[in-house]
C-alpha cells in the first residue's frame, strides 16, 4: 500500500517534471512548410544519386566476383568448392558474434 | 486520426511531396518533444528529428495506419536513436549525454527556473530504461506497443520499467 502510494507520487513528479521540461521547448518553431518541402526534395535529388551510385556498385563488384568465382571453377576445382562450405559458416560465425555482442550490451545496460 | 491527416497520409502515399511535407511539420514539434525527453540532449534531438523525417519519407508507403501517425514517428525515432548509440564507443557516449544535460540544465536557468532533480535522475538512467519509463508512464503505451517500439518482448519491457522506477526512487532518496 505504501509502496503502491510511493509509485504513485514518483510517477506524478516525473509526469510534471516533463511536462515542465516540454514548456522549455514550447518556443521552438517547427520548419515552415516551404523550408520543409526543401528539404524533402534535396534529400529525394540525393537518394536518387546515391541508389543510383550504389545499383552502379553492386554490378561491378557482381562481375568481378562472378569472374573470379568462374575462374576458380575452371582451373582449381577444389578450392572453389571449399570456398563454398567455408564462406556461410564464417557468415554464420559473424552473425552469431553480433548476436551476442548485443545480449551482452543490454546486460551492461 | 483527423480525416485532413488521413488525407495527407493517402496523398503522400501517392508521391505527393507536398502532402508529405505538411504531413511531417504537422508533427514535427511533437518528435522534436519526445526526441529530447528520450535523449535529454537537444542538439542530439534536432538531429534524430531530421534522420526520422528522412526515413519516414523512405518509408511512407510501407505506413499502414494501424498506430497513430505520431506513433509511427515515435517508433522511427528510438529506433535511430538505439542504433546510433550502439555505435557510439562507451565514453564519448558518456561525455556526450553529460554535454546534453547541461545544454537542458542551462535552458532552464537562463529562464531563472530551477533544475529538476527528477528529470537529472532520469537522464542518468540507462537508454532502454529511460525510453521504456517514458513511453510507458508520459505517453502511456501498454508493454506490448513498447515491445513493439523497441522489438523486445512484453516482458522484457515490464522489467526495464520496473528497473528504471526502482533507480529513480533510490536516486531521490539519496539526494534528500
């Protein structure tokens, strides 16, 4: 019960105290409409150029790799197909580290 | 939902940059508000803002108009928000959020108001803690929209509030 008033008390005193902590920021003006419109447009302009840059990216490295994996198959067989096993699992081994690296933070936290 | 927000949202939906434009400002002030009481720092707000405005254009057609709008914002934003800070090393995150406080703590006393030990106790709550105390006490979501938010379970959501409450209390006892 007493425990149940406490809460209560708290919760009050930070629900006032953000709320004291919003008026700080009641002045601050929101960007005006054009100004907005600005800047969702430049940033379109400069999404456009950089999916563009990236798809650009993305074929060059596929045709490197595709040569080289070709070639690999062509004149050393046997090294291709250990490639193949070894590659998911040090995919797998690295999406397990970040998986636990993060565990580990929220722990910290 | 307004029906004027709902047709913005169609209009924006359709690729109207103008519709999504006002759409955003609309709530602008809102994310700005809930980016400084998530971060305690307002520089770091201003930024988020901008990163959530952007990803929110990104993402516009994938909105589906089950949660609010401002919820949908809300969502983007801690989501940015937990990102960056993974990617930031311990110290300078550190430095960073002292620098915040401050930034907020001088705001209040150019205004001759005093600093609250509530809100300098809260700043000082780890980052899940603060954003679960605030979304589930200020704003009022249940456990689940907040698991949702954050992508925790229920659960998970229900021990850091109670955490992050229980850190408070010990916080103000021991200044009194």
């Amino acid at each position: 019960m007493n425990n149940d008033t406490g809460d209560k008390k708290l919760l009050n005193k930070l629900s006032a105290e953000l709320d004291r902590l919003d008026a700080q920021y009641d002045d601050i003006p929101a960007p005006s409409l054009p100004a907005m419109q600005q800047f969702l447009a430049a940033e379109a302009i400069r999404r456009r150029r950089q999916s563009r840059r990236e798809l650009l990216l993305f074929w060059l490295a596929a045709l490197f790799l595709l040569s080289i994996v070709l070639a690999v198959l062509g004149f050393a067989p046997a090294v291709y197909w250990v490639l193949q096993a070894v590659i998911p699992l040090a995919a797998l081994g690295g999406l397990a580290a970040v998986r636990i690296r993060r565990r580990l933070e929220e722990r910290d936290q | 939902m307004s029906e004027g927000t709902l047709e913005l949202i169609r209009q924006a939906q359709q690729g109207d940059l103008s519709a999504l434009a006002g759409l955003l400002r609309e709530h602008y002030n809102f994310l700005f508000k809930y980016l400084i009481k998530a971060t305690m720092d307002p520089s770091l707000a201003e930024e988020l803002a901008q990163d959530t405005v952007v990803r929110a254009m990104e993402k516009i057609g994938s909105y589906n108009g089950t949660s609010a709008f401002s919820s949908w914002l809300i969502t983007i934003a801690t989501r940015l928000y937990i990102d960056r800070k993974r990617r930031w090393k311990r110290e300078a995150d550190w430095l960073r959020q002292e620098r915040g406080t401050a930034a907020i703590r001088w705001r209040f006393e150019s205004r001759n108001m005093e600093w609250s030990e509530v809100l300098d106790a809260l700043s000082r709550l780890p980052l899940p803690q603060r954003i679960s105390v605030l979304l589930k006490h200020y704003y009022g979501y249940s456990y689940e929209e907040i698991g949702s938010i954050m992508e925790v379970p229920p659960g998970t959501v229900k021990s850091r509030v109670s955490a992050g409450l229980q850190q408070l209390r010990k916080e103000l006892k021991e200044d009194e």
